[in-house]
C-alpha cells in the first residue's frame, strides 16, 4: 500500500510502497478515505517530538476510514464500521505497537496513523459513527475539532457572552473560532501575523486584528482592552509574551500551540496575574477530549445545526502530494488541509 513515511528527520516525505504487517491482538485494520494534516506532524517532521529515535515512521493522526478487519478480542468496532482515527486514548484495548514492513526492513508505527491507505490502529484510537457521517467531519473530529471544542469546554470553560481571542488562524485556530461560537461567546477576536481579516471572519470571528505593534490600538479602536479567554495557537513566545498581558481578571490563558523545546516565555509585569479571582495560566493536551464520548455528542452538534464546519477546511491535497501542503502549513496559508487518499 501506499503511504507517506518520514524517513530522516526535517526532510520530506518520501510517498512509498509499505507491507502492513500483522493484525494482533487488540487491533484493527481501516482503509482511510480521508486524512486530516495537523500542526503535529510538522512539529514531528521537525524532530520536536522526541521522535528521531523512531525513524522512518508514519505519519498523522486525524482520519475518517472504514473497518476492514479486526484482531482478537477487539469488541468496539466491526469490520464495515466507519470510524473517526483519533490520537487521544479512548474506550477499548491498548494494543502494542503496529508493525509494518518498509524496504524490507520492519518499521513500527504510532497507535494510530493517517497518511496511508490503510492503518493499522489500536482498538482505543478509533470510534464508530453513523454511516452517514461527513468524512471530513469524521476526519475534523480526530484532532483539530475535537481539541478545540473540548479546550474551550474543559479548559478556557467559555460563558455566553464572553470575549475571547484567538491567536494564530491556521488549522486548529479555525476550529478554535466554531468552538467559541458554539459556546456563544459575545466577542471572538482573531490575530494572526499573515492578514486573515476575510477567512477569519468567514468562519465567525467578530474582529480580526493583525499580530505586532499596532495589536493594541486595533483593539483599543474597538473598545477592546482585555479578555476573559485567551487560547493560544502558535506556540510562539513572543506572541505569549505579549497577549498574556490581555489577559482579564479572572481570565484563562489557554496554551495550546507549543514553544520549541527550551524556549522560555516572559511575563510582563506579573503581578496582573492576581487580578479579580486570579487568573489562569493552562497548557492543555487536547482540551481533555474524550473520544467514546464525546465524537458522539459532536456530530449531534453537527446535526442540530449548532456546530458547522464551513470554511474549515481551505484545501485538499493526495499523498503524493502531502509535501506541497505541508509547506502550505509551513508558511501559514492553510486552515485545515485534507488528504483525499485514494486520489
Ligand atoms: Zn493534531
């Protein structure tokens, strides 16, 4: 089968031929229709992931596919199924680690993988959905979505008519902005360095504002001069240094983008951080999403008409492109990208 594996650290992927290997205990065979390309895999690509020990390795972690075969004792899913691939834990087995065959040589992969033509995925990293189910809401539900609508749940605990800022409009902050208009926040204020005035407004932020030095009095023009939620997507620590400081009494501040290793962030004139109840300062691992759970009640969202997902996603690539998209990530001009494998 085909599929896109990092062979060396910081360099491209290499789009190639991959036997898979036995179907073990706990695990579970699915033909992916979609993939979903998240921040993740760059950082990954880059090494950042303490990951240079496993290459070459496979790649993704947000998919939409069908159950092909299941391994013994796997209970949750049968072969048929269509399944959100998702890399938090959820109900069913642990499985070890999935092997496959790559020149030859035997390469182990993560619990769960997207960039390929079929996966093989420990029964916990997969959920069933209804037949009906959108692929690309499938694939959405695996990471970008699910990590948005849990973080903004669980973390930043958004309250109707609060403001909230959005840094960072790429993939996940997209979804970032549906999550805080499901929660009915009053304000949703994008920024971002690159002008996204037109696309963060399409999928429902109130404002945008460009990041750096004119940040302030863009905000203060539309009398804006604090927060009651931040999230933060960059991982930037500039851009941590200097929203902290919009933080408002009692506000989260919600890391979700993440500094490089041994970078260290500032906090200007800290004592603000005391103001009304005192405020929070929170890294999140995927909002606390709970996949059995939680995709359910998403795609009910979806279903009433609560949570849309238009404009989400502003390409769409193949695996034989994966390379040209990642560099559209790379420089910031994507929202969400989605695999079409089988193209
Ligand atoms: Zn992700």
């Amino acid at each position: 089968m085909k599929a896109a594996v990092l062979e060396k650290i910081g360099a491209p992927l290499t789009v190639a031929d991959v036997e898979l290997g036995e179907l073990p205990r706990g695990q579970v065979l699915v033909k992916i229709l979609v993939s979903g390309m998240c921040g993740a895999q760059l950082q990954e690509i880059a090494g950042y992931k303490g990951n240079a020990k496993f290459v070459p390795h496979l790649l993704g972690h947000e998919g939409c596919g069908i159950v092909e075969k299941i391994g013994e004792d796997v209970t949750r899913v049968m072969p048929g199924d269509k399944v959100v691939m998702h890399w938090r834990k959820g109900e069913g087995i642990e499985s070890d680690f999935p092997s496959y065959v790559y020149k030859g040589k035997k390469m182990s992969s993560g619990k769960v993988t997207t960039f390929s033509e079929y996966a093989i995925v420990s029964e916990n990293r997969v959920t069933a959905v209804p037949q009906d189910t959108p692929d690309d809401l499938c694939a959405l539900l695996g990471c970008g979505l699910s990590t948005a609508l849990a973080t903004v749940e669980n973390d930043a605990r958004v309250k109707a008519g609060e403001k909230v800022l959005i840094v960072g409009i790429g993939g996940l902050g997209a979804c970032f902005i549906k999550a805080a208009k499901l929660a009915g926040a009053g304000a949703i204020v994008a920024v971002d360095i690159h002008d996204k005035d037109a696309a963060a407004r399409a999928l429902g932020a109130t404002h945008f504002v460009r990041a750096g030095s004119e940040m302030r009095s863009a905000l203060h023009a539309v009398d804006i001069e604090s927060f009651n939620v931040i999230i933060e997507t960059s991982g930037n620590a500039g851009a941590i240094a200097e929203t902290l400081t919009l933080l408002g009494d009692s506000g989260r501040y919600i890391l979700v983008g993440q500094p490089k290793p041994g970078e260290s962030v500032e906090i200007r004139n800290a004592v603000h951080l005391f103001g009304g109840e005192g405020k929070t300062i929170k890294a999140t691992q995927g909002g606390g999403f709970r996949p059995s759970s939680d995709i359910p009640r998403y795609i009910e969202e979806y279903g009433s008409g609560r949570l849309d997902i238009e404009n989400l996603i502003t390409h769409r690539t193949t695996l034989e492109k994966v390379n040209d998209a990642l560099r559209l990530m790379r420089e910031g001009k994507a929202n969400r990208i989605m695999i079409d494998i089988w193209q």
